[in-house]
C-alpha cells in the first residue's frame, strides 16, 4: 500500500506559508528563505524502511523510518522532534512531538494525486500539498496553500 506514494514531487506554488512558519517560531532570515524555496519531495522505499527527502537550493532533509517505530528527527527548521510514521486507512500519517507541542501531516492519494494535510491542534493550522491541483481552503485562520506536480 505505501508504495503508491513512491516518487518525486515538485513543489509549484505556496501561499501563506510564511504565517504556517511564523506559528512555528521560525526566525525572520529562515522564513525568506523557506518562502523563496522551490523543493523536490522524493518518496522511496528500500526494504522495510521508507524514505522522505525534501531538497531544495538552500537545505536538504531526509528521514528514513519503518512504519509504526518511533525515530528522531531534525526538520527543516531545525526542530528535534519524536517522530512516528503509520499506514492508517491507505495514508500515511507522519506525528511530530515537540516540547509538549505536536503536529500531523497526512499524505494521502485522491483521484490520483498525492495529498499532503498538515494539522496541528497547538498551531490551529490546516494545510494541503497537491501534486497538481490546489484546493485548499482552511477552516482555521492559519493555513498555507501550495501547489505540487509529479515528476
């Protein structure tokens, strides 16, 4: 079942994301840079252990993780969080916890597409990261829309 979410993705375009990391605590300098950034997504999968590198001009991430066993991770801006990725009604729901704050990011297939959601209860956002249309339209005051194709 994960294998469906095997490949690149190619972010396209991004709307309010500067606010998503103003919520996070981002500095000012990163939160250009972050906005500037134009990553390619690489899903892949070697054994039991998946990967998720995000690359763009100005930094790379990667994590490799087993379904369902929690790891350690440094994300982008640099949080070091506990981290558990789950195949859950064919998703996969990626759960960040962070000194007592926590974050969820849904990836999921819709009519061919991979959909990316992230909520957080504590940063009361919502967003959605769409290979190649955008449809997001928050419920919560804080959101960011962007745009992914498929590679």
């Amino acid at each position: 079942m994960s294998n469906k979410f095997l490949g690149t993705w190619k972010l396209v375009s991004s709307e309010h994301f500067d606010d998503y990391m103003k919520a996070l605590g981002v500095g000012l300098a990163n939160r250009k840079l972050g906005n500037l950034a134009k990553p390619n997504v690489i899903i892949s999968k070697k054994g039991d252990y998946m990967t998720i590198r995000t690359e763009s001009a100005f930094k790379n991430t990667e994590i490799s993780f087993k379904l369902g066993q929690e790891f350690e991770e440094t994300t982008a801006d640099n949080r070091k969080t506990k981290s558990i990725v789950t195949l859950e009604r064919g998703s996969l729901r990626h759960v960040q916890k962070w000194d007592g704050k926590e974050t969820t990011i849904k990836r999921k297939l819709l009519d061919g597409k991979m959909v990316v959601v992230r909520a957080s209860p504590v940063l009361k956002t919502e967003v959605i990261h769409i290979n190649t249309l955008i449809v997001l339209v928050s419920k919560c005051p804080l959101f960011f829309r962007i745009q992914m194709d498929k590679c």
